[in-house]
C-alpha cells in the first residue's frame, strides 16, 4: 500500500499585485481571475492582455511570463495537479480562457469563485465543508465545461465505438501500475492480440504503451515525491518501477532532473511559498495577517447564498405582520444621538456651518464629533502673551455655534492628517503613513488641553464643559500597524486623565478608537495597560467598517490589502465577538460609543451617493441598536478639507450633503430614524413599528441588496455611474402587510414617503440629466454645482422623498400594504384625529 499523505485541494489562495514582469514555472493547475487593472500573459503558444473580470486557468508543466500593464489586483486559486487528475482524470486538457473563448458563460464560475474566497478569508476551518463542498461545485462545472480529451477521439462512429475500450485501458492501467503489467498481459485481459493492442494504443493515446504506462506511473510517484517523507527507492518501487535506476531515467525524461533534486528544489519553493502565501486549508497560518483575520471573523458563516440565487425577476416575496398596537417596549435610538463632523477647521466654513444648521432641523443629534481642535491653525500660540499663552477667537466661534444650539461637543483628542488617502484600491481607512508616534499628541498639547479645560469653564461655565466627550485615540498606519505601544498609550492617556480630572468632577473620557479591522490582541493591549495605570476607559470607542486585511503576494512581493466583506451581518458578527471578548477584562462592560461607521470609505465611487446608503443605514439601525450607546456615521458633509485636492474627476463623497448641500439618501434615511418614537411595537429583519405618544405611530420599511461577492473582492473606485446598482446582489421586491389592531377607534391621518430612485436619490436624479445629454457625468457635476441659487433650490426639491397624505377610518384595526423594491425605503407616519 502507498504511504500518502491527504493531498488537499486548495495549496492556495492569494491576492496577487503584480508590478514587474514575472516568470511562473507552474507545477499545479492555478485560476487566475483579474479583480481590477490589467496585466499580460505570455505562454510558448500564445499572449494576450486581460482586465478586469476576465478568467483563465494556467495548466502544470508550462512556463507562463506575467507581467503589469497597470495598476491590478489579481486573485488566484491553486489546485494541487493530482488531486485535479483524480477527480476530471489525467486525460482531459483544461482550456478555460475568457479571453479565447469569450462565447462562453464564465459568471457562473466568477460567483462561484468568489464564493469560495469570501468564505475562506471569513473563517477557512469553519467553512472547511463548505468550501470543499464549492470546490467540487466548481470542478464539476470545469469538467462539464472547459475540458478536452487528449486521447484521440473525432466524432466519427468508426472512432467513437472504440470509447469502452479506452476506458477499460485507462482502468486496468491506473489500477495495476504498482504492479508488473506488460503489453502481453493487458492484450491477455482484453482478448485482443499484443500487435493489435500495441497499434490501437498508439492510435488514440498517441504514444506508445509503455509511455502511457510510464506517465501514468511518474504522475504517481510525483504525489508521492512532494508530500510524504517516503524515500526515493520505496517510492519507486510503489510505482511499479523495476528498480531505482529506471525510475531515475524516466522521471528524468519528464522533469530533467533527478527525483531526489526536484524534492529539495520543491521543498525550497514550498518553503518560501509558505512565507509569502496564506498556506493550505488543512494546515494552521502561521502569517500574523491570516491569524487576525481569523481572529476576528471565527464565527462568521458564508451568507446570502439565498439572494444569490434568485434572479431579477423572481417571485416576490410576501410577509404579513400582525402588531399590537398596546403592547410596546423602550426604544433605543443611537444612530441619531451623534454625527461626524470631521476636523474643527470645518467648523469654521459658513457653507459647512449651513449645512450642519440643515441637518439640526431634521436630526436631533446631542453629539457634534470632531477632530483637531487643539491644532495650532485652531488654537494658535501667542507669543509674549502671559496670561493664557493661546488665541482662543477660533474656538470661541466653534464653541459658540454649538453651545447656542444646546449641541455637546465630542472631541477626538489626536492630530490627524488633513489630505489623505481616503479612496485607494489597498484601503480607505483615514490613517497616517509611516511613523506617526511623535505626532499623534504633540507634547505641546498637553498644556494646551488644561488652557483650553480652563478658558471654556469661565466662558460656558463648569456644567456645559462637564457634559463634553473626549476621546483618546491610537494612531495605526495604513495597514492597520499600530504607533504606539499599549504602555505608551496608557502612558498618554493617563497624562490627558490628570489633566481633565483636575478640573472636571464628570469626566468623559474613552478610547482608544480601534479599527475593528485590526488584531484584536490589539485592543486587549490598550485596555489591559489602561487598566495597569489603575484607570479605565468610560466608554470604549470602536471605528466600525466592513472591511476585512488579507495577505496578498506574488513571489518574493508581501503586502497587504483591505477588501470588503461579503457577509452583510459583519457590523453586528463584529461588535459581538469583540463584545464577549472582553469578558476578562470588566465585570460590566462600559458603554461601547462606534466614533465612525460607513459601508465603505471610497469617496470617488458613486455608492453613498445611491440609494443603497439608505437602505444600509436603516438595516444596520435594526441590527445595532441595542447593541452600542451611541453610533457616529463618518461624515456629515462632503464639503470638508481633506476633499478639496481630488481633482475634476472626483466622483461622490461619504457625506449626508454633497458640497453643494443637497442631501443624500442617507440623510434622508438618517430623517426617517428621527421620526421613530422611544417605544417598538415590533421589528423584523426588514422593518419597524414604533409609538412616539399615544395614538401615534411609526412603520419603516426597506429592502437592502448587499453588494455582491465579486464586488468585494475587485473592490475599487472604478464604477461608473451607469453601473453603480449592477454591482449588488439580486433580490426580489417585498410586499409588506402591515396589520394594526387594538387601535382606538376613529380617523386616522396616515403620511407616506417613499425613498427610492425616483424620489430622493441625488444619484439618480443626476444620472436622468447625464442620459438627456451628452456631457460626461463629471462635467455635468461640475455645471450643476454652477448653478444659480435659484437652480440649485429647485434642484435640491427634485431630490427629495415622495410624499403622500390619505385618511383612514378605523374600528379598531387598520391594515397597510406596500410593495417595496430594492434599496427602497418606505416610511409611514400614522395619528389619530381629534374629532
């Protein structure tokens, strides 16, 4: 019996950047598919450039150059070659190439694909069977679709007839080779004449059959060789070889090197490999990247497969929901309590100050976040003066604006950067490159902290300062590297502590605003140092993206990269595994404050300016409400500093107002939540009823369409607007009955506002203006922010949710329907008259 090893059949998964030509002597077969970009591929028999969605599969024992012809993302799915033999068979040719055989339909394999990705980087061991079960999914459909015969078989009758008896050949072959089998013997076994057999081989195998013997035999031993420790001699003699000089001849004619040499040649290279690539599903990732994200998504499952699925036109779906209108429980509304204003310097633009005014009308936030106060083109050193050391005119006039409305300061205590790299294809997180340790809190701010502490307490008095916020963050790079050290930080933060406590006898103050993206060895760090200074954070800030860090590599290249989530629950898989992480380190765990949250930090995209961003919006309400005390969304307004050097093909921005303060769907999403009354009467996953007083009451419904599995692997700037709604999943429209009963009797006014790309969605609007005429959709942004006041009032009107008013009698009970598409948001407000 063979001594094996289990050959696994993935060896890889890897995110590749290529950016110079390489050579790749492959000895297992590899999918490569393009995520973005383009790169060239060159082979002995043929080249050809690919780009984004274009798929291929590399076969063994061919030498292929590849090299950049842009900026690209590249995912690519090793297979080991025996186990691809074992399970198509070891004579069958793959050819799959989009670009060749572009009349071919590759989006089944694509999904699939992408499926089996996105469940690795989820959770590789806890997906194991799934994963495998895909596989197989996907061999079956390359065998079904993209393989060829090598044996020699044309579609006359005369040739096909002969098709039981090459597989019989196969099958006596593959079963005996560890055994002495001659031409004679096979002949014996199919009742035919040696020279006949011999004649028959050579016609449809194309070689003789002690060459077919031979390769079958070298495929074999070549298992054998790569993953068991058996010794060359034993090996060959499990393979049927004679003796090991015969077997070191003919493996020579294959691979021109003996076998003893290409093992330590192949160990070499699996051992490299190993540093550089995520490594097999059936071993443990010793890559610090691989363990974090593990760490963090050990508990997520592959979802959606539902929504997959199904087809644009597939059956609506119908729910009806029963509410009690007299049974209800408190409502926890943590979206509308606070909201990112950026840096403080924005604070300072009347356009932006318009636009905060705007919302103040229509969102009751408590909570104004923002960053850089202590900065010193905000608080500026005055030199020779004696008494307070700073000119406090700039913070007065922030201060004021929010102090006059009764709105409470939250203030990130850092120096972030103001020009950075908010939309890449690697990551979107708004971070600091390089090290960043000696300007994250200058020393200089500390005195400029108890100076500021002290002018707001004799001008607001000590009350208003007392309800402040205060948030102290950990700086990280662009690749989720952390500064400072958990003691630093401590260090840092017990400073800023004495400080605040000196003057303050209710005191505010958490962090340490940790990316929920990074290890989170990392979090437990800073709060195990915290803790160390016999100090505690009074709230715990989390930033909350839905980003997942993955190796990428090719050869000797080792980076990083950030790619969206496809599992759509990743915000509440988050909070909740880091939640009930922390377990050992409080006996009551402090309020949990999310200081930024968005589906996605690419501000040149169009998506936060679709309708999609409403629908996000209101299913991560329902989600998360009950799960943090407050929830930031990252950003108010696109109209802030670190925007204003992209350049004229800047698409959107992140915030509830474009720069010309028209609203978004999201601010109008963020409208409906402020609506909502402080008592549910019930939820699902895609709606809410809510009592604000007595006899009246709130019904939000929404279909949200997550963006697909592709989508979050070529995750990129690059979408143009006309594709904006191609990149989410299928779902099929929703029709909603809404059954109230135990009303009070009487006549109802009910309120309807639908939100969908006819009525609200800035997007659209602008999209319909782009296909009346023949501008691009950039210039056309750049006419209407142009526009007269006049325009732009009326334009802002045509963005705007419908509205519509009818009354209803009721004996108690009344019933609602709506039909609600994807990315839709209906909202219902419903009160008794007085007669």
């Amino acid at each position: 019996m063979n001594e094996k090893t289990m050959i696994t059949p993935v060896h890889n998964i890897s995110l590749y950047n290529i950016s110079k030509e390489y050579t790749l002597n492959l000895s297992e077969y590899e999918i490569f598919m393009v995520l973005h970009g383009s790169i060239h591929i060159r082979s002995e028999t043929y080249e050809d450039n690919y780009e984004a969605r274009d798929l291929l599969i590399l076969n063994p024992g061919k030498s292929y150059i590849i090299s950049p012809l842009e900026e690209n993302l590249v995912l690519s799915l090793a297979f080991e070659k025996h186990f691809i033999h074992e399970v198509i068979g070891n004579n069958h040719q793959i050819f799959c190439d989009s670009r060749e055989a572009f009349q071919k339909d590759y989006e089944p394999m694509r999904n699939l694909v992408a499926s089996i990705v996105s469940a690795y980087f989820d959770n590789a061991e806890g997906n194991k069977l799934t994963i495998y079960s895909m596989i197989f999914s996907l061999l079956a459909m390359i065998q079904k679709n993209f393989t060829a015969s090598t044996i020699n078989l044309s579609d006359t009758s005369e040739n096909s007839k002969h098709l039981s008896r090459i597989q019989e050949i196969i099958s006596y072959v593959d079963e005996n080779y560890p055994s002495v089998i001659t031409l004679a013997s096979l002949a014996e076994h199919l009742y035919l004449s040696p020279q006949y057999l011999s004649k028959f081989i050579k016609q449809h195998f194309h070689k003789t059959f002690y060459e077919y013997l031979n390769q079958v035999r070298i495929e074999h031993a070549l298992s054998e060789i790569q993953y068991t420790d058996t010794s060359i001699t034993k090996i060959a003699f499990n393979c049927g070889f004679p003796n090991l000089t015969a077997f070191n001849k003919i493996f020579k004619e294959f691979y021109h090197t003996t076998p003893s040499s290409y093992r330590k040649e192949f160990r070499q290279s699996a051992g490299k490999q190993q540093l550089q690539h995520e490594g097999p599903m059936d071993e443990d990732i010793s890559t610090q990247n691989i363990e974090n994200v593990r760490a963090y998504l050990s508990d997520l499952s592959l979802k959606g497969s539902q929504n997959d699925n199904k087809s644009p036109g597939a059956d609506t779906n119908h729910y009806v929901i029963s509410a009690n209108m007299t049974e209800s429980v408190p409502q926890n509304n943590p979206f509308t309590r606070i909201i990112n204003a950026g840096y403080a310097v924005n604070m300072l633009s009347f356009s932006f100050l318009e636009q905060l005014e705007s919302t103040f009308k229509s969102v009751d936030f408590t909570y104004i976040r923002f960053i850089g106060i202590l900065d010193d083109d905000i608080l500026p050193e005055v030199e020779g003066d004696k008494t307070s050391g700073y000119n406090f005119h700039l913070v007065d006039m922030i201060l004021d604006f929010l102090f006059e409305r009764g709105k409470i300061p939250f203030l990130e205590l850092s120096s972030k950067p103001r020009k950075t790299t908010i939309a890449t294809t690697r990551t979107g997180f708004l971070t600091n490159s390089g090290n960043f340790k000696e300007k994250i809190f200058p020393p200089s701010h500390f005195q400029k902290l108890d100076m500021l502490i002290r002018h707001c307490i004799n001008r607001y008095g000590l009350s208003f300062v007392s309800s402040w916020y205060f948030e102290v963050w950990a700086a990280h790079s662009d690749y989720l590297e952390y500064d400072e050290s958990g003691v630093e930080y401590a260090q840092r933060f017990k400073k800023i502590h004495t400080i605040l406590s000196a003057h303050l006898p209710v005191l505010h103050l958490g962090g340490p605003g940790f990316n929920t993206s990074a290890p989170l060895p990392v979090l437990h760090n800073f709060i195990q140092e915290v803790n160390r200074e016999k100090l505690s954070f009074s709230f715990l800030s989390l930033y909350l993206y839905p980003y997942k860090v993955t190796a990428s590599n090719l050869l000797k290249q080792k980076d990083d990269y950030v790619i969206l989530s496809a599992d759509k629950d990743i915000f509440s898989k988050k909070l909740s595994f880091i939640k009930s992480s922390l377990s050992s380190f409080y006996r009551q765990l402090p309020p949990v404050i999310v200081t930024e949250f968005n589906s996605d930090l690419a501000g040149q995209n169009h998506i936060n300016d679709s309708c999609f961003q409403s629908a996000f919006i209101c299913r991560n309400f329902l989600k998360l409400k009950n799960d943090v005390d407050m929830m930031a969304y990252w950003l108010l307004s696109d109209l802030t500093e670190e925007y204003m050097d992209f350049s004229s093909t800047k698409k959107g921005g992140i915030g509830l107002f474009n720069e010309q303060g028209q609203k978004k769907p999201a601010f109008f999403a963020y409208e409906f939540l402020n609506q909502l009354g402080n008592a549910v009467i019930c939820e699902g996953d895609n709606y809410i009823v809510t009592m604000s007083s007595t006899n009246h009451y709130q019904i939000l419904a929404f279909n949200y369409a997550h963006v697909s599995k592709y989508y979050c692997l070529s995750h990129s700037d690059k979408v143009n607007v006309q594709d904006t709604y191609s990149i989410f999943d299928p779902v099929s429209p929703v029709n909603m009955t809404f059954q109230l009963y135990n009303l009070e009797a009487g006549q109802y006014k009910i309120k309807r506002h639908v939100l969908d790309r006819d009525h609200g969605s800035l997007l659209d609007t602008m999209a319909h203006m782009w296909f009346q005429g023949n501008l691009s959709f950039e210039r056309l942004s750049y006419n209407i922010s142009n526009l007269s006041p006049e325009e732009q009032e009326y334009f802002s009107m045509a963005c705007i949710p419908s509205q519509s008013i009818f009354y209803k009698n009721s004996d108690g009970s009344l019933t609602l329907n709506c039909k609600v598409s994807a990315h839709e948001v209906i909202f219902y407000d419903i009160s008794l008259q007085l007669q």
